[in-house]
C-alpha cells in the first residue's frame, strides 16, 4: 500500500470512528457482522406458516445427581480442583415437558447443571427413541448452571482446565437420563392448554460487572391439562445461581431447586428453570441470613411465590401454533486456545412466546438487544433461554468486551461475538415470524388457577401484560 493510499485510509477510519463515537455504542449503529448460518432443520418445514392446533403435553423429572462411584470428579462453576463432592445436599433434576398440537411436537429440557455442553446435547439425543417423535430441531436443551453440579461433561478443549478432565462414564449417565425423561413426558401426552405471562419483579438481581444493566423481568410459561391440573410450570429468569461458593462440596440445584420444590409442592406439576441472559448477573442475598443454604432457600421461595403470581393471571388457550427452527453458526476466530467451531442457534414458538436459545452466557444488554428485535416481529413474548444446547462462555457487546475483566477475559471469540450473536439470533428469529393474527382464532380463556389463590386476578388480555418495552 502507497504512503497516501494509508494516509487516505486513516482519514477514511479517523471519520468512521468519530461517527461512530458520536452515534454512540447502540448496536443499530454497528455495522452487521457477516453471518454464516446453516439451517439444520425446522418444524413445520417453514415455520411461518405453522397453524393452531388442539394442544396436548406432558412432563417428566428425572434424577440426575451423579451416582457415587462419579463422585471422584470435579464440582463445575468455580474452576477450583479442591472442589469436590462428598454428598448430595439436595437432588440435581433434568426436567423434559413435551407439548404436541397435532401439527408440530416440541420438548424443552432443562437441568441442574452448569451448561450443556454440544457433547451431552447430541449423546442425548443419540439416546432418543425414534417413538418419542422429536428430532433435533424440535429438541430444546438447557441449563440453569448451578455452580454446584458435576464437571467432566465437556470434551470441550477448555474443560479439562476449567471443569476437570471429560468422564464419559458420567455423561453417558446423565444423557441416558435426560433422554428417558423426554421419552415419558412424550408417552404422557394428555389434552392441555398454554399460557404465559411476564412482568418485572425487584430485589432479585443486580449488574456485577459495575454497570447497572439487568433484566428485572420474570416470564412464565403455564402447561395444565383440560382437566386443570397443573403439567408444567416453566420460569425464566436471568441470574446466576452461585449462593453456594466454592467452599461447598456437596451437590445442589442452589437457589433453583428450593424455588422449583415450593411451587410444585404448592401447585403440583412439574416446575421448571430456565435462565436467561445471565452472563453479568448475580443474585440479590439477603445477607441478614447466616448460611449460604439459608441464603439460597429464602431467595428460591421468594421467586417461587412471585412466578405462582405471574402464572395465576396467565390467560390459557387450548389451541396455539408450535414451530421452532435449528441452525448453527460459525463463531469467529477464537482469541485462545478452544475449538473454532460452529454452534446452534434455536428459536421455538409456542404461541406468541418466541423462545430464543443462546449457547452461552450472553450479558443483560446482549439479551434485551435480541428480545428487543425479536419483538419487532410481532412476537409478544420473546424470551431468551442462556446456556441452551451448547456451552461457548460469556457473550458481550463491543464496548463491554473491550472493557475487559472476568467475563471478557471468559469470552473466547473476540469482540465481534456479541454484535454476531445478536444478528444472529435476529436472523433465526425472523425465519419463524408470527402469522397468529391471521390464524389464532380461538380466544385466550382468563386464568383459572388450580394452585394458590391469585391476589388479583386480571380480565383476559389485561392479565397479559409482559415486560415495558426496552
Ligand atoms: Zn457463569
């Protein structure tokens, strides 16, 4: 290149990067990253055109603690080789809810784990009987990541760093389990009806990374059978559950498995967590309670009893359009030593919920930048699940990655991964548009709780309120 010819391209760059400081750091202004996605599959084949359909469900627990002979492993979350089990304080769970509408099956897994990683997410579906009818992209597999489940599920190049070395004697367990528990919620399909419901609560999680960026916003997806009783209960929610630290040897769900225990011994069914973009997000502790188990059991009942709330006022429908699509994407060049791969990327309709699976931990920004687009779509309920299907780390926006620390320093693909993962997810997003408007016939019914009494219960429409626009 000429002298002048650098000379004209700094000048050219000095421009860009002025406009740039003076638009500021919103991601409109951003230029779109390449993207590169491959769409594996879709249910229906184009998924804008799914239909209503008589809806029927079933769920399904099963018992994933590692059993006693795994115990030599490393406890996940905390990177620190001394940790390891001794016991189980409480049960670790995978949890399946399979819901059909005669067009399309659709199945959301979520665990006590740290993430899935892509290993455990294809074993478990290599384990899959052909009878359940559920191929890969209608399978959603996520994690609450509690930083107190097994390591050594990751084959991943990090792992043996971070989550001890990989124990295919222990993953081959836990996918053996999670795929018998999709095979009985799909062996109990019985009539049902959906709803949903969000609204922000205080006092649950604040912004680690020293910004005041978080997502206050609690979603809920309501499954009960025609005959009222309760099937599912699904909460989404972005936090992280670490009220037990590294100190802890024994195996427990953290603050998720006291939230989920109190709402299914209060309202039956199977309750259900899926985090969200929880990447700079950590919980509110109530920090007058001396134990970290007491800690964690009060936070847990006191998010239980605010999603029984939501979830009282969520009008049901028996009939809804299902569709979700499956790609991957090639992330960019890593900036350390782990894999240069491709990843999935989900999105799953259940009505107007439009369920978004990121396969990491993306920060609150990152996730309201893609609920924000995806709601341009007409979803009225977007709702992003973190730590879905695959495990690549933090997710941050530009300007927070080059902020450094912890999460940035956790973020293997560079400044680009954010803005990437945002058009990304827009992209999938936009390929299972909402046709409801011209479909959705049948009116939502008002909430007719089978559980505790609601304190006020909303008229139909009025009761589904989500989350203020961002
Ligand atoms: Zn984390």
């Amino acid at each position: 290149m000429t002298h002048s010819g650098i000379a004209r391209k700094t000048a050219a760059l000095v421009i860009l990067l002025s406009m740039a400081l003076l638009c500021g750091p919103a991601y409109a202004q951003q230029a779109a990253p390449a993207l590169d996605i491959r769409i594996i599959g879709a249910a229906p084949a184009e998924p804008g055109l799914a239909r209503d359909g008589n809806l029927r469900a079933g769920a399904a627990v099963a018992d994933i603690t590692p059993p006693k002979s795994a115990w030599n492993v490393m406890m996940a979350g905390y990177f620190n080789p001394q940790q390891t089990p001794q016991g189980a304080h409480d049960k670790l769970h995978a949890k399946a809810l399979v819901i059909d509408n005669g067009q399309v099956r659709l199945c959301i897994v979520t665990t006590d784990l740290l993430s899935i990683p892509i290993n455990l997410r294809n074993a478990t579906l290599a384990k899959l009987s052909p009878s359940a009818g559920l191929a890969p992209d209608r399978v959603l597999m996520c994690a609450s990541h509690t930083h107190s489940g097994p390591g050594g599920l990751t084959e991943m190049k990090f792992a043996a760093r971070f989550l001890g070395g990989f124990r295919p004697d222990l993953a081959d367990f836990v996918a053996a389990k999670i795929a018998r528990a999709i095979e009985a919620a799909a062996a109990r399909l019985r009539p049902a009806t959906l709803g949903y419901a969000a609204e922000d609560v205080a006092g649950f999680t604040h912004n680690r990374r020293g910004n005041k960026t978080i997502n206050p916003r609690v979603a809920v997806i309501r499954v009960d059978g025609t005959d009222q009783k309760p099937i599912a209960l699904l909460v989404n929610f972005g936090t992280h559950p670490v009220f037990l630290d590294e100190d802890n040897r024994l195996f427990s769900a953290d603050f998720v498995g006291y939230m989920l225990g109190a709402i299914e011994a209060r309202r039956g069914g199977v309750a259900m967590f899926a985090n969200s973009a929880q990447g700079d997000q950590n919980p509110d502790q109530d920090e007058k309670l001396t134990t970290a188990y007491a800690r964690a059991e009060a936070y847990g009942k006191r998010m239980a009893l605010e999603a029984m709330r939501i979830a009282a006022r969520a009008p049901t429908r028996q009939q809804a359009a299902l569709a979700s699509i499956l790609g991957d994407l090639q992330l960019p060049k890593p900036t350390v030593d782990v894999e240069t791969r491709r990843v999935p990327i989900m999105a799953m309709r259940l009505s107007d919920v439009l369920l978004l699976g990121v396969p990491g931990e993306a920060t609150a920004e990152v996730g309201l930048e893609i609920e924000k687009r995806a709601r341009q779509f007409g979803f009225e309920l977007p709702v992003v699940i973190g730590l879905a299907n695959d495990e690549i780390a933090y997710i941050l926006s530009r300007e927070d990655y080059l902020r450094g620390e912890y999460e940035a320093k956790m973020s293997f693909y560079g400044p680009d991964l954010g803005p990437l993962m945002v058009a990304a997810m827009t992209d999938i997003a936009s390929r299972i548009q909402p046709v409801s408007r011209a479909y959705s016939a049948a009116p939502a019914v008002p909430a007719a709780e089978s559980g505790p009494a609601p304190a006020a219960r909303d008229a139909a429409g009025q009761g589904r309120r989500t989350s203020r626009a961002r």
